[in-house]
C-alpha cells in the first residue's frame, strides 16, 4: 500500500503524455487534400461493319466512282481521323469521321489507304490512288556526332634568338651562341 501513490502518478503521467501527444499531432496535421477520381480513358468503339466477315458472313461495300480520295490524315483516336475527298469534280474537302460531305453522304470511316462513306444508308469505298500511296511522317534521326579529333601533341620550339646577339662574321662581340 505504500506505493499507490507512485504506482497511480505514473499511470496518470503516461495518460498525460498520451494526451499531449494526440493533442499536438491533431493540431499540427496538415489540412485533408480532396481526391480526384483520374479521367476516364477514351473508349473505342469498335466498327460492327467489320465483323460481319466473321465465320464466313459477307460484308457488302460498292466502290464509289463520283468521289475520288486525295489524302487521309490520321489520329491516335480513329473518331478524330480526317479525309481529304474531292466529290462530283468540286474543289476539294478536309472531312472529319460522322461529317456530311454532301447532304446525304456522311464519312463512316477513315483507313490507312480508303474511306467509307454512307449514302442514303448504303456503303461505297473510295481507294486512295497508287501514286498517293500512305506516308507516315516520323521525326527524322539525329545525325551522328562527329568523332573527335585528338588534338595534336604541343610541339617545343627553342626560343628565337635575336641575330644581334649571335657571334658571326657581321657580329664580332656579341656573346657566343649556344648549340643544342
């Protein structure tokens, strides 16, 4: 019984620091951060056109002879993809996936070398002609570096002595010159 005392202010000094302790990190924690959720990446769509052709279906396109394709740019997303038509012999049109290039006739999608365009809900292929065949444009290599050139040893040369001071036949008292 003699050391209650002491038994019971050490439990009481533990609580106490127990207290001071959560007391001084829920005041200096830092404010809570909101969380985004991250962006939805994009779907792809699949085109069900094409999988017709499975387990032996038939898909039906009719080519086109009144368009005539110059040029396909294409994008990372198929639905952001362009094509570059010429229609019934009028100036050429930059035509973006789901656009009309003439009323009635909607750009479906766009290929690597053609374009499907619906008219009146029927389907008809343009090929992009031979002699413009697809180019990818890629960043050109970096040239080589040069190899570098040692640099050529230091050469020593014996210092100029002046002709006044050399000993000769016009120089009679100047001091003798030095041989190496």
């Amino acid at each position: 019984m003699k050391r209650w005392p002491l038994v019971t202010s050490f439990v009481l000094f533990l609580a106490l620091c127990a207290s001071l302790a959560y007391w001084t990190l829920q005041v200096l924690e830092p404010p809570a951060r909101g969380v985004a959720a991250p962006p939805a990446p994009a779907r792809y769509v699949p085109n069900l056109a094409q999988a017709g052709g499975l387990f032996g279906g038939q898909t039906r396109v009719e080519v086109a002879t009144n368009y005539r394709l110059q040029g396909v740019v294409m994008a990372g997303n198929p639905a952001e993809s362009v094509a570059i038509l010429v229609a019934d012999g009028k100036p050429s049109q930059a035509v973006r996936v789901g656009r009309d290039l003439l009323p009635g006739v909607t750009v479906k999608e766009v290929g690597r070398n053609h374009v499907l365009l619906s008219e009146d809900g029927q389907e008809k292929r343009v090929e992009l002609p031979a002699e413009l065949a697809p180019q990818t444009l890629a960043p050109r290599p970096a040239p080589a570096p040069a190899p570098a050139r040692a640099a050529p040893p230091p050469t020593r040369t014996a210092p100029a002595v002046p002709s006044t001071l050399q000993r000769g036949p016009g120089n009679p008292g100047a001091a003798p010159a030095i041989q190496r």
